[in-house]
C-alpha cells in the first residue's frame, strides 16, 4: 500500500466513517474506535498497512502538540457546577469506584504484572479517549511503544465488560423499583447559582475568537504546571481552568462544539489511538492479551465494589450505585442508551415508563460525565509523569 500522506488519511476518513455507521447499529456497544483499532492492529502487523501511514497525515503530532490539552481544557467548558452539586452522591459513588479500582491496581495488579503494566491501565479504565490520549502520548516519549498499544486496547476494549455488567445492575435495581411502585425523585430542586461576572461582547464570541480565549488559558495552564516543576500536571491544570474560565465567563460553554472545531478534533484524537499499534507483532500482541483480560476484569470489579460500598454508606441502592459506578468504563452515550433500553424493556403504561426514566436517567448521565470526563483525565494528569521513571 503506497504511503502517500492524502491515501492516508483518505482510508482513515472512510474506515472512521464506516466505524461510525456500526457504532450507529450496534447502539454505541462496538464504537468506531474499537472498529479502527481492529482494523489498523491487524494492518500494522500483518504488512497491510504501511506503519507511519497515521503519521504521515500529521494528525498525531498536531494532536501531540496541542490537539490533545485543548481538548482538556475545553473538557472544563462543558462541566456545570450546579449539576455536579445536584447529584452530589452520585459523584461521590464514582469517586469511590475509581478509588477503589485504583487501589487494586497498584497492590493486585502490580502484584502480577508490574508496576508499567498497572499505572497503563488505570487512566482508560477509569475514563475515555482523552485519559487514554494523555497516556498514550506519555508512553510513546519514554519509547515505550508498546505501552502505548496497551492503554489503547483497553480503551477500544473495555465497552464489552462495562456494558453488559452495568446494564445488569440496573435492570436489577430498576425490578425493585417497579415491584415497589416508588419512582419518586430523591433529588431536591436543582440549584441555580452563577458567579459570572464577566460578559463577552459579540465580536469576541466569533468561532476562532472563543478558540483564541480557551488557548490562551491552555497555555496559562501549562505555564502554572511548568511553574510547578510538573507537580501540578498540566492536564489537571487545564481542566481546572477550564472550568473556572466558564463560570466566571470568559470561556463560553462547550466552546470547540460552539466553534465547530469539536468534531475535527474528536476524530483527530480517535486516530492516535490506532497510530498506537504501528508497532505491534504478532508476538507482543499476544503477550497483551492476557494482561488486558485481567485488568478490564479487575477494573470492573474494583468499581463495583467501590460504587457499592459507598452507596450503601450513602444510602444510595447498592444495585444502582455500583451500576453508575461501572459507567466508567463506557461513558455517554451508552449511559443514555443503557437507560433507555432498560426502562422500555417494561411493560409499563407511557407515563410510569418517564417516571421510571428520570429517576435513574440523571445518575448515569452525571456519572458518565464525572468519570469519563473529569477524574479520568485528573488520573491521567497524575499518573503520566509517573508510570516511566
């Protein structure tokens, strides 16, 4: 195959978008991420692929170089704080869940396969393509490729534990709630609440003029974190940042979406993580296979028992907590559609069937947000520095 940089990302453009479509059918089980992973993992090892094909579009240097943290720092853009307290004890059980899975990692998961291989996994399991993008990119600095191959199969992979064993969970807790006929709200009012202060005139909310706002706090955070003598990551930095910059106004929500830069980016960050496998025989993948089993199976049952134990001390439903618990492991949204097959799987009249929607329905989008979105890139930020010295 003739390694021309517009063949290149011509194949990668058609692929994602036939990944896109089965991502479509299958509900989001089989995302085009895992579908490129597939395809690119087997091209790469078996000559079909030329190995710098991904490189040659440029995509991932860019996305080294900047793509990924303004990503991160738009991450922050998209957080909204009077949710959060809302549905505090849902951030609370999934706070538990990844603490507890991380614990296991580095006592159980290191026990058996060293410490690189455990602080790898931690980031993808516990979130999505960003964590597992900042993992990634830490990986292939310190030349170790195949670690990079590693945290990029757990994240195309994990999707086929999450979901069945969380859809499990809440179908479980959802029995109980139409046997009891109780499908009252716990939740109190949601809390309004802005300390913005600060109000853009329309010219500074032109598309590349909100993109210019949310670099320039990119590079603030980045400045902090180097400041810092890389104590405070730059990815936790970012975030924070980014969700300062929104409530204070000087970000606007959900900018790059806003912009119209969101999806290019997206699906320049999904393209990193197939780029992951260049290097992969058939020997190495094979010596991951097990090590991916191992930690996808510890992981969820690291989260479950955190997401339970916590709600019971919440007295939060343990079925329900450990359920929201697990949307680590897949995020928005298959927490949408999980919901949504779960309460039209009951025989129930159209107005009871709502009820039933939206007393489970805010958990799991929160949960997928506070997991996916927030801690795992916080993890990421922490662990990266570390998993290579």
């Amino acid at each position: 195959m003739t390694s021309n940089p517009v063949f290149s990302i011509a194949l990668f453009m058609f692929l994602y978008a036939v990944g896109k479509m089965i991502a479509k059918k299958t509900s989001g089980i089989i995302a085009e991420a895992l579908f490129l992973s597939v395809v690119y993992a087997a091209g790469f090892i078996f000559g079909i692929i030329p190995s710098n094909s991904l490189e040659l579009t440029g995509i991932p240097a860019m996305m080294s170089a900047f793509g990924t943290m303004l990503l991160v720092t738009n991450l922050g853009t998209m957080i909204e704080l009077a949710r959060f307290i809302r549905e505090w004890k849902t951030v609370v059980v999934c706070f538990g869940g990844l603490l507890v899975m991380s614990v296991l990692f580095c006592t159980v998961g290191i026990m058996f396969y060293g410490r690189e291989y455990s602080l790898t996994a931690i980031a993808p399991v516990a979130g999505g393509i960003v964590a597992t993008g900042i993992i990634s990119a830490a990986a292939e600095e310190a030349g170790q490729l195949d670690f990079a191959a590693f945290a990029s199969l757990i994240c195309s992979l994990q999707t086929f534990v999450g979901v069945p064993a969380s859809a499990y969970l809440m179908h479980k807790y959802c029995d109980s709630v139409v046997k009891s006929g109780d499908y009252s709200d716990h939740l109190t009012k949601e809390s309004h609440f802005s300390i913005k202060f600060i109000k853009m005139p329309a010219a500074l909310n032109e598309g590349s003029m909100m993109v210019f706002r949310l670099l320039l706090v990119t590079l603030l955070g980045q400045v902090i974190s180097t400041a810092s003598g890389g104590t405070l990551p730059a990815a936790v930095v970012v975030l924070v940042l980014g969700i300062i910059g929104t409530e204070i106004g000087f970000l606007e929500p959900q900018t790059l979406t806003r912009a119209g830069y969101m999806s290019f980016l997206l699906m320049g960050l999904i393209l990193t993580l197939p780029h992951g496998f260049r290097t992969l025989t058939v020997e190495s993948f094979g010596a991951m296979i097990v090590p991916l089993v191992f930690f996808l199976i510890l992981g969820a049952i690291g989260l479950i028992i955190g997401g339970a134990i916590i709600g019971k001390i919440l007295k939060v439903d343990m079925r329900l907590a450990a359920s929201v618990s697990l949307s680590a492991m897949f995020g928005f949204p298959l927490t949408q559609i999980i919901v949504d097959n779960v309460v039209d799987s009951y025989d129930l009249d159209d107005e009871t069937r709502e009820k039933l929607r939206e007393k489970v329905m805010p958990q799991m989008i929160i949960a997928g947000f506070t997991t996916v979105t927030v801690t795992s890139v916080a993890l990421a930020g922490f662990v990266a520095p570390l998993i290579f010295k």
